[in-house]
C-alpha cells in the first residue's frame, strides 16, 4: 500500500524556507541556489543504480528494444522532452525513445493532474503500444506514488519488460519491485510540495545522463562529438561541418563535398574520409558493426 502524501519526503516542510515571503529578490535567488546543490549530491548517491539503468537501456536498445518514460504532470512532461531530444540530437528514429503522458498530448500544455490518479490507464498504455520483454519502461514519479505510473510498471513487469523506477523519496516510503530503483533524495523543496523545482531539475538531470550515456553506448558520438546529428537546418549542417573539419585535415568546403557524398550523414562522412571507401561500402561497415564507428575503422585497419 502507498504512503500518505502527508509523510512523504517531497512533501514535507523546509526549515530553510520558512520565511520565504519575508525574503528579498537576491534572498530568494541565493536560497534556491544553495538548495540546488542538493541535486548534485542525489545523483551521486545514486550513481550505481544510475550507472545499471544504462547498461540494461543500452542492451535493450542494442537488441532491437526501445525505452519508455512513463509519468503524469512535471515528471511525465520531462519524460516527453528527453524523448522528443533524441532523434535530432543522435538521429534516432522517434520509436526509440517515447513519452508516455498521462492525459496524453493536451496535458503537455494544460494541467490534466487529476488523470495520474487512474492506475488501469498506465496499465492500458503499456498494453497499447504492445511493450515486450524486449522493452525498457522507466516510470518518473517525484513522490513516488502516482497510480498512473505504477499502473504502467505493473503492466511492463507482466509482459517481462526491464523497469526502471525513478523517485524522489526513500524507498521505505514507496517500495517498489523493480530491476533498478532510482531514488534521488533532493529532500524537501522550497516550495513545500513544488515537486517542479529540485525534483524536476534533479530529474531531468538524470535523463540526461541516461539517455546521453545509452546512445554514447549505442555508437552515436565519436569522443565526444554527435557524429550522428540529424542535418535537417542550417544550424545542425553547420555544426556537422564543424564536426569534419576539426576531426579531420580538412577545409569547409571539402567538408560540404564529403557530407554530400555520404547523404548528410556525419558519422558515414568520417568513415568514408578515414577508412577510404566509398558511401556504399561504409554504409554496409556501419550496419555490420552495428553502427559502432570506432569498431568499423577497426576493421578496416586490421585489414
């Protein structure tokens, strides 16, 4: 059974913002930064179950799965918005990463609170995008209780999927049988029960480091290039030109030649430049080595 809200650690009273309307403008920015530095110590005290959430992620991935973020209202909106990142920032395809909302697009820009209360729809939205065994479901709920997102855990854990539970609050408040449980302990906010503010900064810090690190595995940057940005604007081709021309010896203009070439496809441009083969012969080394840039020069040298 789920704790009351009332004991619940986001929910609870910070002594250090008592007096937050007594506070002046500069009080208040210093306040909020001193309490912000909170977040850094609760993503280190969960570094090793943050570290096992991108291993299963990325095996998940790497074998055809895809990652799931499931929660309702300030959670869920940034589950939506690290999925949303993925395909222009590492050209995946928009399946790969999604977010699951509860209230579904509208409450993106309206406050729909009421429906995380409907455990049997996170059950049903698991079912209808037909998640399997070989699916990630990471469920994002700072106090930890919302029925919605325990509705959706419940449901991937049916159908064999690896869940992840990611929460503000001690597990001894909220139990929860999962294969990894994240607990960022940010403690109580300066807003008593504001929930957007440490726990959404705290989380969003947190899907940063998981879906950057899960694509970083996944063969999507080069060091720590994103050799595989989609070149759909001025802004991103400029950038894969930058990319080329500091990777490798040569000029702008050669650098526009051999993205051309590779179909304005950054990480096949480096392939094509540093392994000497052509668009054709690159694109099979990548789709051999399962897009592993590193791993296809490899192969090409070892020749």
């Amino acid at each position: 059974m789920l704790e009351s809200r009332g004991h619940l650690l986001t929910e609870q009273i910070n002594p250090n913002s008592q007096n937050l309307d007594c506070l002046t403008s500069l009080e208040l920015v210093d306040l909020f930064n001193q309490e912000d530095q909170k977040n850094l110590e609760a993503i280190a005290g969960a570094r090793t179950e943050l570290a096992r959430a991108i291993d299963l992620t990325a095996a998940s991935l790497q074998e055809g799965g895809h990652l799931f973020y499931v929660g309702a209202g300030t959670s869920g909106r940034l589950g939506v918005l690290d999925a949303a990142e993925c395909p222009p920032t590492f050209c995946t395809p928009p399946e790969l990463v999604q977010g699951i909302l509860a209230g579904g697009e509208a409450a993106l820009v309206k406050s729909s609170e009421a429906l995380e209360d409907r455990g049997e729809d996170g059950s049903k939205e698991i079912a209808r995008l037909e998640i399997t065994a070989k699916d990630v479901v990471l469920g994002i709920t700072a106090g930890g209780t919302t029925p919605f997102v325990h509705g959706a855990i419940a449901e991937a854990k049916k159908r064999g999927a690896t869940t992840i539970f990611l929460a503000c609050v001690p597990a001894s408040q909220v139990p929860i049988d999962v294969d990894v449980d994240l607990r960022l302990l940010v403690g109580p906010e300066v807003l008593a029960g504001s929930t957007r503010l440490k726990a959404g900064t705290v989380t969003k810090m947190a899907l940063n480091i998981l879906s950057t690190s899960v694509m970083v595995k996944l063969g999507k940057t080069y060091g720590n290039r994103m050799i595989d940005v989609s070149v759909t604007n001025q802004k991103l081709r400029d950038r894969a030109l930058r990319i080329l021309c500091d990777l490798t010896d040569i000029d702008r203009e050669a650098a526009a030649k051999l993205l051309d070439r590779s179909g304005k496809k950054v990480k096949l441009a480096l392939l094509m430049h540093w392994g000497g083969v052509d668009a054709t012969e690159g694109t099979q080394l990548l789709e051999k080595y399962r897009g592993n840039l590193r791993t296809a020069l490899e192969s090409i040298n070892s020749q």
